[in-house]
C-alpha cells in the first residue's frame, strides 16, 4: 500500500529539481511513497489520477490475455502519467513503479484548475504529448519494420552513453526480461542474442551492466 508522505528536505529538494510548471502541479497533490513494482495504473480501468514522478522511475507497459508485456516507456522525475483521462476514455496502458519511487497524486479536477489558472500549462502538456506521440511512432515502426536483433540494437544504441575512458556503456541494469519486454520478442530469443554478441567480442557484462565493445553487427 502506498504511504502519504509529508515533504521532508530530501523531497523538497527533489521538487525544487522540477521545472516550474510540473513543480506547480506537483504541488497541487498528495506527496504518496510506493515499493517497487507497485501498480499505479491498470490498462483499460477508468481513473482520472495523475502521478507527477518525484523520485524514481515508472513503467508504462501493456500486457494481452497470456500475460505477455511489452514495455513502452520508461519515465522519472519531472515526467508524468495519467494525462490521457482528460477525454474521458479508459486507461490506454498500466503504470507500475520499476524502483521504489514518491510521486505527487493529483486529481483530474485540480489538474482541470492547473490547465485553467496556467494556460502556459496547457502548451507544456501539447508538447509533451506530441513528443510522446513521436516516440510511440518510432516504436511502432520499429516493431513493424525490423526484426527482433535490429530492435535490440536500437535500444542498445539508444541507452549507451559514452565514459570518460572513450567506452560505451550502457547505466541502466536491464535483465533478459526487460529487454524483450522493451523489444516485443521472447526471454529466450535475447539470451541467444546476447550470447552471440559476448561470444563475439561485441559486448560485455560488467556489474550486471552491458558494454559496447565495438559496433553491433547489422545482422545477427
């Protein structure tokens, strides 16, 4: 169960983090503590709640009737969910928390009086949703048009950053299962893929967190 959570300094700090628009926003809600893979949002229930991230990270995903989950996005703090009750219709995806994670709680109403009072507000939200949009095209013609190795090296090509020793590295843990949830494909596809490329010299698990050793091969 989520506990309310009274702002302390190290919240209140986060919240200063916010950009000023979100930060208003966040105010205008519950500070709420959830565990780690806590379910905030169930695909296709009614609710007009949005969760603005303090701390931590939230999971947007869709699952069909065997359980199968695909992962579309991956949001943290100053970011937030639930926005798309504003017309009405049932939640298009589930939300659960990936770490243990503060969000401030708001409801549609006083969102409704944050878009009234904040016009500047309203175009925030237009933009980020266009954006949203754009990535969830990119998704799709992802899933469309590649297969499942050129998904993962997209995703891979995506999440690696550069170290200041010139390597790639990738931060984020991902586990086999949260790489096909990302990529739409089976546990088991991936953990051949994956062990082809260690076996190749292409990439290296390094404290449960992938290197790019060299550029991934455009096949597989």
């Amino acid at each position: 169960m989520p506990k309310s959570a009274s702002p302390d300094n190290t919240d209140q700090a986060l919240l200063k983090t916010l950009p000023p628009l979100v930060r208003a926003l966040a105010a205008k809600g519950t500070l709420k503590r959830y565990r780690a893979r806590t379910t905030l949002i169930e695909e296709n229930d009614q609710g007009e709640t949005i969760f603005v991230v303090i701390s931590g990270t939230l999971r947007i995903y869709c699952a069909d009737t065997r359980g199968r989950e695909i992962t579309l996005a991956l949001y943290g703090p100053g970011e937030y969910v639930g926005e798309m009750s504003l017309d009405g219709g049932p939640r298009s995806a589930s939300v659960m928390t990936e770490t243990a994670s503060v969000c401030a709680v708001i409801s549609g109403q006083a969102l409704q009086q944050h878009l009234a009072e904040n016009p500047e507000f309203a175009l925030e939200l237009i933009r980020r949703l266009i954006r949203r949009t754009r990535l969830a095209t990119e998704s799709a013609r992802s899933m469309a048009l590649l297969d499942a190795y050129g998904r993962m090296t997209r995703l891979f090509d995506g999440l690696a950053v550069t170290t200041a020793a010139g390597t790639r590295s990738i931060k984020q843990r991902l586990t086999h299962l949260d790489i096909s949830q990302r990529i739409g494909c089976s546990r088991e596809l991936v953990s051949r893929i994956l062990k082809d490329l260690e076996t190749g010299g292409y990439i290296a698990l390094k404290e449960r967190r992938y290197e790019l050793l060299r550029k991934l091969p455009s096949k597989w």
